[in-house]
C-alpha cells in the first residue's frame, strides 16, 4: 500500500509522523520517498546511506533558425510564456520552460528539437530495514512536480510506502498524493492548524483520495479540530502530546521511537489503523 502522509501547513510535525511511522512497520521492509524536494529533511532523522544519484531533466526546446518561418506557432502555443520571437531570432526563456513539448509538436517547419535541462537529482540509500530515496531541486529552479514525478515512478512496487510530502495544498502536494491509497494529513489544535486542515481536505476530495487525521501536540489549543473531523465524518487516527523531549529528538537528529519507546505503541497502532483504513477504503 502507498500512505502519504501530508499537512496544509508548514511545522506541524509531518516528517516526524512519517519517519516514525516508517520505523514502526516491524513485520517487513517499507519504502520511504521524500517528496519534499525543495527542502528534504526526513535523512536528518534516518541518516541513510545513500548509495546511487541519479539526475532529473526536463525537455527544452532547441531552437534551428534556418528552418524557422517565423510564422510564431511556437510562441502562441506555449502556456507559459517561454518564448518570444524577436525579428527572426527565437529567444527562450528556459526558466519558465515546463517541458511540455507544445512548441516542438505544433512547428510545422520543426525548427525545434528537444534538449534537456538539469533540474534536480534523486538520492537513493537504505536506513536498516527502510529503503530511502528523496529529491532535491537545484537552487534557483522552480519546477518540484517533475522531480516528485520521476521519485514516485522510480518506486519499487511490491513494497508498503510511506510518502513524505511537501507541506500546503499547491502543486507539488498535488503531485504527490495523486493516486495514492491513502492519505494521513498531519495538523495541530489550533484556529490555524484547522484552517489549514480544511484546505488539505479539499484537496483530496477533489481528488478521491481516502484520507485521515492525527492531531501533533493534542494536549494544546482547542477542540476545533475534532469538531471539524466529527461533522465530516473523518477518522482520527491518533493524538501525539505536546512534550519538549520530541523537539529534542528532532533538534539531534534521533527518531522518537527510538530516544522515548513509550510512544512507539502509538505508532505501531497507527500503522494498524492504516492498514485497516486502506482494506476498507
């Protein structure tokens, strides 16, 4: 089964719950992906070893002048404003490029061909008996879904996954939680983490992803969040206290599980309550 596990928000403790989670699969290997390719962090917390590294392009167009008839196809067709036609030399903005092949398939004189730019890399590594991979999009590019992309289609299949998402509701979310088989969302007891919370849910209903909730830091703010999660009718999965110990296993590095075993019952439960959330779903 794939789980992603997702937060409207940014700091809700979202890769704690996942790596955590990771780690409390006893009955068997899991997969972990970190799609949070702007800013990975779950190997902070696994420290694997990282053992392959494999590029990430996307298509660019590569302009031939001698065959252009400047008849601005290219121009018109791309979404994105990528292009622009100056007299007769063609200029190409790669940065605002998504790849998408339009102008290369719509030139009738197919005065452009396909090139690639760099993007971004795939690390993959293993952390004991979690099989690790994230992305990392490049300084200065823009365009995580195509990393988060190739993250997912390089999965082993036969394996149980935990995704780590980026955090919010925008497009690399989007991308990461699409056709997954189900989805925990992460949030917090506060007018804020409920607001967030909202929006995540929209999301995956657009989507028809089966979807469920565990409250980080339970014991603050106020019952919002569980009124909301009753009136939808949206299985709370789990509560996790709000105890100082937990920022200092995240501060150093160490997993939960393991710096505070008394709260591996609630991960282990959690596990099972996923499980049976997917044979139900």
């Amino acid at each position: 089964m794939i789980i992603a596990v997702a937060s409207g928000k940014g700091g809700t403790g979202k890769t704690t719950v996942a790596v955590n989670l990771a780690l409390a699969r006893g009955n068997g290997p899991v997969q972990f992906l970190d799609c949070d390719v702007e800013e990975p962090n779950a190997h902070l917390l696994l420290h694997p070893e990282v053992v392959s590294s494999e590029p990430v392009s996307l298509a660019v167009p590569v302009f031939d002048a001698g065959k252009c008839s400047e008849c601005r196809c290219c121009v018109e067709v791309c979404a994105y404003n990528a292009l622009a036609l100056v007299g007769k030399e063609l200029m190409i903005f790669e940065g605002l490029c998504h790849g998408c092949g339009g102008c290369m398939y719509f030139c009738p004189e197919k005065a452009l061909t396909e090139g690639r730019r760099e993007i971004g890399v795939i690390e993959r590594g293993r952390a004991d008996s979690v099989s690790f991979a994230h992305g990392r999009l490049k300084p200065g590019e823009a365009l995580a879904p195509p990393i988060i992309s190739a993250l997912r289609r390089g999965a082993a299949k036969e394996m149980d996954t935990i995704l780590d998402c980026p955090p919010g509701t925008s497009c690399p979310v989007i991308q990461a939680v699409r056709g997954v088989d189900y989805c925990l969302v992460v949030t917090e007891p506060t007018p804020f983490g409920q607001h967030d919370l909202e929006a995540m849910v929209g999301v995956l209903d657009v989507l028809g992803v089966p979807h469920g909730v565990v409250i980080n830091r339970a014991d603050l703010g106020d019952g919002g969040v569980e009124d909301f999660c009753r009136e939808r009718k949206i299985p709370l999965h789990g509560r996790i206290p709000f105890d100082r110990k937990i920022a200092r296993c995240f501060t150093t590095g160490k997993p939960l599980i393991q710096e505070m075993p008394e709260l591996k019952k609630i991960f282990t439960h959690l596990w099972d309550e996923l499980e049976g959330a997917v044979i139900h779903a």
